[in-house]
C-alpha cells in the first residue's frame, strides 16, 4: 500500500487516500475484473510496525485512558493484537489496471495487505448493533 498517513494518529481517517498496489508477479488485471462495481472493501492487513515483543493481552483502558475500565484485548480494535492482523473497510474510488484507489482506511504507508475482498450489503449485521459509550465516545473523531 502506498499513499495514506506515514504516521499513526488516531484520528481523523476520513478521505486519508492510499493506492493499494496488487503485485504484478502474482496477478493480471484478471484478479480485480468486476471489483470496480463495489463502492466499499474490506481489507486485511498485517500492523508490521508492531514489535511482537510489545503484544499485551492483559485487559487495559481503551487507549491508555486512565479514566476508562480496563477492557480485554478483544474488545479493543488497535494494533497492538497477538496476531497483530487489521481489518478496516474503506471506499474503492478507482480500479486502476492492479491499483486499488481507496480512501478510508486506516492503515500506514507501506502496510502489507495481506487480502481484499467487496464489502457487500448483506454482510452487515442483521440485527441493532449495540456497543458501550466508551467506544461510541472513543470513536467520534475516527472518521
């Protein structure tokens, strides 16, 4: 992937562009025919700036606030997971022979993408999504 943030902020990710750039050894233009019909993706990555050394699974305040309870490691969506895989959806704007132009999503200049797949309608959740407030609050500035 290249294009988007250098630098991890927490906040503000909406329209932050990249270009994610399929290998040309591995695919032909075959590999994305049809991708340019979706508005959205879904996109596995690898946080390779994570030192594996530095992985917790202790519960912890979402963010190192000191003021929110401390949460397990999977009710927290940052980088620092025992698999250190991200997953993010973002906006395809264009298919360009093997670039991907996408804006949205949260993950660095240089992140490996490890897969790609179109976001479809029907795998939104069928039912209301709950969430607590802390993460409602924590995530008002993201996008």
């Amino acid at each position: 992937m290249v294009g988007g943030r250098g630098e991890m902020v927490e906040d503000d990710w909406h329209d932050v562009r990249a270009v994610i750039r399929l290998d040309g050894e591995t695919f032909t233009t075959s590999a994305v025919l049809g991708l340019e019909d979706f508005s959205h993706l879904e996109v596995v990555f690898l946080f390779d700036r994570i030192n594996p050394a530095q992985v917790r699974t202790d519960p912890r305040p979402p963010r190192g606030n000191p003021s929110a309870a401390p949460v397990g490691i999977f009710a927290h969506r940052g980088p620092y997971r025992p698999n250190r895989l991200g997953v993010s959806r973002c906006r395809l704007l264009a298919v360009d022979g093997l670039n991907l132009h996408v804006a949205d999503l949260d993950a660095l200049s240089g992140t490996p993408v490890l897969d790609i797949k179109p976001y479809l309608i029907e795998f939104a959740p069928r039912h209301p999504v709950t969430q607590p407030a802390w993460a409602t609050d924590l995530m008002s500035a993201y996008y």
